[in-house]
C-alpha cells in the first residue's frame, strides 16, 4: 500500500509525507525527546523504518527515490536510536559467533552429529557454491550439528 502511494506523489508531496511521518512519530513518542533519558524503539517503529526502506525500490522516478532516501537517513541519523541499534547488533553478532564456536567445536567429535555439505556442483559459480555452503552451515545450526564441509 506505501509503494502505491509513493508512485502518485510528486517531490512536494513526498516532502510533506516525510514532514507527517516525523510528526506522527514524534506525538506518539517513538522518537527522542531532547532532555529525556534515552529510549528504546519499539519493534513496530523499527518494523515501519525497515519497510519504508524497502519499499524505496519501488519508486520510479529517480529523483523522488533520491530525495526520499535522504530523508529517510535523516529520520534514522535523528531518532537517536543509533546506539541502541549499534549495541542490538553487537549483541546478535555475540550470540550467532558463540553458537558457531560452541556447535563446531563439540566435547566429543566422535559422537557429534555432523552435517557433511558437498561442494562439487560443476556449473555452479562463486555465488552458487557461496549460498549452498550459507544454507548448509544455517541448517547444521538449526539441526545443532557440527558443520563438516
């Protein structure tokens, strides 16, 4: 439905979109408010950032694309936010590396269960060979076996 909207509005019009969402998020305090403790987003605020961005793609005309980008940058680089997301993604990156070095490297290799990944696809490509091998290591993660490749 955003992506619709975008493709009817002119440069104005997407300003003044920009200038209501900043408002919007403003008035129902999902943004800093200078002088307040520090807040932390709600999943719906960073579930709308992530969408609208997505849904750049869709618009058309390049100078519109443009100028919405830099005004979605402007909205990410003053909503204050940008520690916690800093500190949100330390903490997943934490978690996915102890995982890794806690399934690979098992108290008995023995009797670990393994999960052998083949690599001898002979029309397959660097990028090819590269998404097998992600989709091998998510699935020894999921299956909590040691990824053998």
């Amino acid at each position: 439905m955003i992506c619709l909207v975008f493709k009817k509005l002119n440069i104005l019009g997407l300003f003044v979109l920009s200038i209501l969402l900043v408002c919007y998020l403003y008035h129902i305090k999902l943004l800093h408010i200078p002088g307040e403790e520090e807040l932390i987003p709600t999943y719906e605020y960073e579930e709308l950032r992530l969408r609208l961005f997505r849904n750049l793609e869709n618009i058309v005309d390049a100078e519109e694309k443009l100028f919405m980008k830099s005004q979605m940058e402007q909205l990410v680089e003053n909503d204050n936010f940008g520690k916690w997301r800093q500190q949100e993604s330390e903490q997943l990156t934490s978690l996915v590396q102890s995982a890794l070095i806690r399934l690979q490297n098992p108290p008995d290799c023995r009797h670990a269960k393994k999960l052998l990944c083949h690599l001898n696809y002979r029309g397959c490509g660097l990028g090819c060979l590269m998404e097998h091998t992600s989709y091998c290591l998510i699935t020894a993660l999921a299956t909590r076996r040691v990824f053998v490749l």
